[in-house]
C-alpha cells in the first residue's frame, strides 16, 4: 500500500523556503500568527485559515477534525460549530484544546494549546446573520455528528426548513454558535534544510508577558 521504498523517495525532499529566527520573530505569538496567516494568504493556499482542533472526550481519546479560523485577536480564536456535534460534547466536557495550522507551500506549522468557551449569544447571531441563506438552512437540519437514515433524510430536513423560513429571515438555531479558543501556548515551526528546522515556542510568565525558548527540532 504504502512502504518504506516511496518514503525514502520522499525524504529526500528538503525545507528551504523560510528561516524562523528570535531576532526576527514578533516580540507577541498573536503578531506572529498575524504574519504567518497573511502570508500564507497572499500565497494563494486554499483555505489558509483551516486548522485542526484536537478535542478529548469521555473516553479519554484524542479527536481531531479541520475546522475554519473565523476571527483572531488577542483575545484569542474563534470558529464556529454545531454545540451537539461530537466536537461540542467534547469540549463540554474538556476545556482543554490543541489547534494546528499547517501550510505545505510555506513549510510552515503552528501547534496552540488554550482553553475553549462558547462565545456570547449576541456575538453568535452576528456572525451567523449575514451568512448565506442555503448555510443558514444547513445549520438547521443537519443535526452534526448525530446517526443519519439516509442522504434523504437530510434532504427532507433541508425542505422542511426552506419551507418553514420561507419569507423570512432564518434565525440562528440555538445548537449552533462560536468558540473562543484563549491561549496559552504557542509554538512556530519553520522547516530547514537536513531536517535542522526551527521551533520557536511562546509561553506565558508569572507577570503574564509572552517569552520566547527555541525546542530541538
Ligand atoms: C477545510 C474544512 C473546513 C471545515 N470547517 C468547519 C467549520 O468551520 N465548522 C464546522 O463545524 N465544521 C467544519 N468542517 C467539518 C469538520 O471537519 C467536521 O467534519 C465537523 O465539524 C464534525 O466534526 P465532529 O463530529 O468532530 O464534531 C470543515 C471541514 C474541512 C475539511
């Protein structure tokens, strides 16, 4: 399927794109991240803004799944979901979260530990107003990660909705809204020729002021 052979083939592919040096990296992970997103945008990724949020449940077992990064500022980062989803039970459950951005094209990863809450109702409805009307019905009839009949099922809960909104705004259903990831841990990794790349990592102090350590690659 997948062997040794291809792999070795595989690594020989070097990371020369980028340099990560303390000289240089923002004095603050939130202007880093800020630069690295912008330019993983003017590079033309698709989705630049996808990250993978790591999530624990009950069981004890990490969950992780591609989510969009809707809004990021010192405050922290915001994605919004389904409440009743797999993912919101998780983190009902466990605050504790891991987010992963990763551009192929830039060689580039950024790993986040932070603690997840629900945003404010009113922020939620902002978000969700202007979106387009087919999201807006979606949000409604797609009950996330719950077992399914069929594709009908779902198809028959998207006419029942366009049906009951019709001629009028739909509202935002209560199980829908946003997540403010606050964090606390920040790592930037930038890959190097011969596998000798750069790790710089953020980290909170006692005074609460960011400090940065360089981590063996
Ligand atoms: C690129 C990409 C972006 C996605 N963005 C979102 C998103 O912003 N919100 C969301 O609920 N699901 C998003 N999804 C779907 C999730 O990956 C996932 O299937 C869904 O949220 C259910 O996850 P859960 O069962 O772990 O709760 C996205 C998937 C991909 C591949």
């Amino acid at each position: 399927m997948y062997d040794y052979k291809a792999n070795i083939e595989n690594s020989r592919y070097d990371y020369n794109r980028n340099i990560l040096l303390e000289s240089h990296a923002a004095n603050n992970p939130f202007d880093q991240f800020a630069l690295w997103l912008k330019e993983a945008e003017e590079d033309g990724i698709k989705d630049y803004n996808a990250f993978t949020l790591s999530t624990i449940g009950p069981d004890g077992f990490p969950n992780s799944r591609r989510l969009l990064l809707r809004k990021c500022d010192r405050s922290g980062f915001t994605f919004f979901t389904n409440y009743t989803s797999a993912k919101g039970n998780q983190l009902a459950f466990n605050d504790k979260v891991c987010l992963n951005f990763y551009w192929n094209t830039l060689e580039r990863q950024i790993r986040v530990y932070g603690i997840a809450k629900k945003v404010s109702e009113q922020e939620s409805d902002e978000y969700f107003a202007p979106r387009p009307r087919e999201s807006q019905i979606a949000a409604w009839a797609s009950i996330q990660s719950a077992e399914m009949r069929s594709r009908e099922e779902l198809e028959e809960n998207v006419t029942k909705y366009t049906n009951e909104f019709a001629g009028k705004p739909v509202p935002r259903p209560p199980h829908w809204g946003g997540y403010q990831v606050v964090p606390h841990y920040f790592e930037f990794w930038q890959g190097r020729p011969s596998r000798l790349h750069d790790r710089l990592i953020y980290k909170v102090d006692a005074d609460f002021e960011w400090y940065i350590q360089r981590i063996a690659p």
